[in-house]
C-alpha cells in the first residue's frame, strides 16, 4: 500500500493494484485522486485486458489474452490482435503501457508490472487521469516512476518469498 499512497502523492491521480482474473483484470486496491475529476472507485471491477493499462502490461508480461473477439469500446480501443502485440512489444521496449482512451474516451492510464520469480508479471500498478492533465510528456514522467515503484514492489515479494530481510523503507510495498 505504502507505493501505491507514494504514487497517489506524486501525482495527485487514481492509482490502482491489480492483478490478472479470468477473463480481465481485477482491479484489489485503490488510492483515490486529490482532484475532483478523476476516476471512479474500481475495486472489484474486472475490465479487459486488451484496453486497459493494467491489462496490457499484464499481457506484455506473461498473461494470456482470452480466444474471441477485441470488442471496441471506443474509437481507440485496439481491436486487432496484430495491433495488440505491437502495443505489447512496445510496452516491453519501455516497462509500462499506456491506454489512451481506449476503456473509456478521455480517460488515459499507465501501469507498471509486478514482477513473481518466473518472469512474469503478478499484479500490476497503475495510474490514471482524465487527458486534461496526463499529457503525453506526464506519461513518460509517471511511466518512470510507475517502473521504479513496481520494481521495488517486486523486489520486496521476491525477498519476502526467499526469507532474506529488506533493506530500505520498513513496510515500503
């Protein structure tokens, strides 16, 4: 909780945990934005995979997208799964992966992935906003610290599991 309230800080926006459900992503935590126009409270909400931020970075790190079709939710919403994998290839060149109004128009989302111990992704942390406000210059600024956050996230699981102590911030994840 701690990275996820050190996010929410820095950016004043929603930031999300997340983690991989059957046919979706599963949306277990949430820090709510300073702002007044700002997202709505997604706690145990699934949302698809391929238009969402959380659910792309999951799929670029090892979750497997559901057989049947990529529904278009919006005019940017990627419906071809050639398109996908561009936009996953991406995501893994970069750390992070973006949506841009592709759940709902106006709403722009990054996430970073939580990383288990066999290279794939457990979980994910997002942040999201209206695109008033995450320009594309502050997308790469929250992609890079999205990417520091969750490797620390991921670093403290992977100490957690093998017994070893954590150095650092005391209940830093």
């Amino acid at each position: 909780r701690p990275a996820l309230e050190r996010l929410g800080n820095l950016t004043g926006e929603t930031i999300n945990l997340a983690v991989p459900a059957h046919d979706g992503v599963m949306q277990i935590d949430q820090v709510d934005p300073r702002f007044m126009l700002g997202a709505v409270n997604w706690l145990g909400r699934e949302v698809p995979y391929y238009c969402s931020a959380l659910g792309k970075v999951l799929l670029a790190y090892g979750a497997t997208l559901p057989a049947g079709r990529l529904v278009r939710l919006t005019d940017r919403t990627l419906t071809s799964r050639t398109a996908l994998a561009d936009d996953l290839q991406l995501t893994r060149e970069r750390g992070y992966a973006v949506a841009d109004g592709e759940l709902e128009p106006g709403l722009i989302a990054i996430a970073a992935p939580i990383m288990g111990d066999d290279d794939h992704a457990v979980a994910a942390i997002s942040v999201s906003g209206p695109a008033v406000r995450i320009t594309p210059a502050v997308v790469r600024r929250i992609g890079t610290q999205l990417v520091a956050e969750a490797l620390e996230v991921s670093t403290l699981l992977a100490r957690s599991r093998s017994g070893l102590a954590s150095p650092g911030r005391a209940g830093a994840a």
